[in-house]
C-alpha cells in the first residue's frame, strides 16, 4: 500500500491524485516577485512549489513567503545542513536534500530530527549529472543502474534513521535512464511517493514531447504521484504542460478538453483560427467536459460524436453539435464562441 505523505493541505500518494509541481524563477530576496509567481502558478492549477534556498541567510525572506504563499512550498537545498536547519526553522513544510551531502551522519541526524519534530517532508533524489565514479562502476557502467544506487544510497541513510516521510526521485535528461531508475527504484522502494520528470527537457514543443514521452511510460506502469516538467520557460508553462500530459492521458481533468480536426480540402471553417478562442475558454468548462473544432459539417459531427459540444463549418456559416446531432444553424458573421456561448454549461 502506497504511502499518504500531507505537505500542508495537500496530499500526496496513496488516493491522492497525481500532483502538479513547479520551481519559482525568481529570487528568494524579492518577496513579491515570488509571490506573484506563485499566484499565476496557483491560478494554473500547481499544487506544489520548490523554491531555492541558497543560503540560511535567506531564512527570513522563506518564512514571509511560507506565510503568505498560496501553495505549499518545497525548499531546495544543496549541501549545507546548516541551511535545511534554516528552511524548517523558517516553517518549510517540505524540503529536497541529498542526505549524502548533509556534512557528516551526525548532521544528517540533527536535520532528520528536526524534520521529525515539525512533521516537515523530505524529497530525496539524483539525477544523471550527480552519479560519481563509484556508483556507475558498481553498476557495470549501467547508468540508469548507477542512477537507481544513488537514490538508494541516500534512502537508506534516511531509513536507517527510522524516518519514511519520503518522497523519491531519480531524475535524467535521458528518458531510457529516467524509466531504468525508477523502475529499478519502484522495486525496492515502492510503498513511497515518486516524484517523476524528466530533467532539463528543453524548452518549447521538444521539451514538452520530450517529458510527454517519458512520464507517459512511467505512468504506464504506475510509477508517480507528483510530477513536474522542466521546462526553460516561465513556470506556469510548466504546470500547463502537465496538465496536457495529465489530461491527454485521462489521468487528471482541469476544466475543458478540446479536439480539433487537422482539416482537409472539403474545410469550411479556418479551424487554426478558431483553436486558440475555444482554448480561452476551456477553463470555465466543468472538468473533463469535451468540445470539439472540426472543419466541415460533412464529417466533424460524426467524427467528433464523443465530444459533448461542438462547431463546424458549413457552407452556409456554422453548425453546432451535441453529441454528434446537430442542433443549430448559424449564419455567416458569427464567431465560433457566440455560436457556442447558448450551449455552454457553466462549471460547478
Ligand atoms: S472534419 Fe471535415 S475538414 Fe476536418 S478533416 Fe474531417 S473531412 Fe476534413
């Protein structure tokens, strides 16, 4: 039985649905640069938010932003233990650390303790670029293998301290390495929380084909409960780009859901044109609700009969459809959403 870990208000594993992650972009000093990130990130519909803590001497710029975030916050540490002290002083429901690079096994100790004491989660984790000489030889060269033992190795330093508050992560720009490591990781350690993505994917259509590609197969084979999609873009276009994997896959809903045809000779309707205004207001639409931009009334009806609403050309204008019946003719001059607005159901 999967593990339920609590960040804040959220949930993770288990029951929980797949979470939605981000990382701000901004810097930690400036407090409302951050929180407006956050706002557009919540507005998104992200569920979680790493942000960097470079040093402890950031430590009173975190607590303003876990006191006025809307999301929960994950402080990312890098190998000082003296600054994950100062991420759960300053009220970090979470932290990501690598408990190998915590200074010694008796200051790992003193983080863990503390953690435990303010119930505070810890994400652990490696990707490709921190694998070290000895992990890839023990692992035959095998480097989704050598991935796996570095994770692994840090697990263990945090089990062995009897603390499973723990979210797993093994991350590549490779995705055969990604699925090698997860899947060699979800062996041993799948009663835990994996947070999944594929790292430094890029930006732009190969970015998002890329984690697209990956987290699908990890997916497929039940691996994750949180997931982000690095992107180099602002982070709200990662949270987006989830959610299009998310909803592509039928694994979560987030307002409306769009299919248009690609057109052909017989279009009636510049169906790229239309797109991007029925985008607009996808997310009004109850979850999961299915409407449907097709080029012509010869076939887009009956093409799209699984969506619940939808518009195509015509010779004469527009027709609107439910469930593959047309129910209204619409004359030339009309735009596709004042065509569609009467039939809108309103999200409840
Ligand atoms: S719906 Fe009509 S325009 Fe679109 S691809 Fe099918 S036949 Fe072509």
């Amino acid at each position: 039985m999967k593990k339920t870990l609590r960040i804040g208000s959220l949930t993770i594993g288990g029951g929980a649905p797949l979470r939605v992650e981000s990382m701000l972009k901004t810097r930690l000093h400036d407090t409302e640069a951050c929180l407006a990130q956050l706002q557009e990130l919540k507005k998104e519909g992200c569920e979680l938010v790493r942000v960097a803590l470079p040093t402890a001497e950031l430590k009173d710029c975190l607590r303003t932003l876990c006191e006025r975030s809307p999301l929960p916050l994950m402080a990312d540490i890098h190998f000082d233990p003296d600054i994950a002290v100062a991420a759960i002083e300053a009220g970090c429901p979470s932290i990501r650390i690598n408990p190998g690079n915590m200074g010694s096994p008796q200051r790992l100790t003193g983080v863990v303790e503390l953690a435990r004491d303010r119930g505070v989660v810890i994400r652990i984790g490696a990707n490709s670029g921190s694998i070290n000489a000895e992990q890839l030889r023990l692992s035959g060269g095998d480097r989704g293998a050598a991935l796996a033992l570095a994770v692994s190795q840090q697990m263990e330093m945090l089990l062995s301290r009897k603390f499973y508050d723990v979210i797993v992560s093994a991350k590549s720009t490779d995705i055969a390495e990604t699925l090698r490591a997860n899947v060699l990781l979800n062996e041993r350690y799948g009663d835990f929380p994996f947070h999944v993505g594929i790292t430094e994917s890029g930006s732009g259509l190969d970015g998002i084909v890329k984690s697209a590609c990956g987290l699908s197969r990890l997916f497929a084979m039940g691996i994750g409960d949180t997931m982000r999609v690095s992107l180099s873009q602002p982070p709200a276009d990662e949270v987006r780009a989830a959610y299009s994997i998310l909803r592509a896959l039928d694994l979560r809903q987030r307002g409306g859901k769009l299919i248009s045809c690609p057109t052909c000779g017989r279009r009636q309707l510049d169906v790229a044109d239309a797109v991007p205004e029925v985008r607009e207001i996808l997310g009004s639409l109850p979850d999961g609700y299915t409407v449907a931009v097709m080029g012509c009334e010869v076939n887009g009806p009956r093409e799209a009969r699984h969506a619940q609403l939808g518009i195509a050309g015509s010779p004469n204008g527009l027709v609107v459809f439910r469930e593959g019946e047309i129910v209204a003719r619409i004359e030339k001059g009309a735009s596709v959403i004042e065509a569609l607005r009467p039939y809108l159901p309103k999200k409840s």
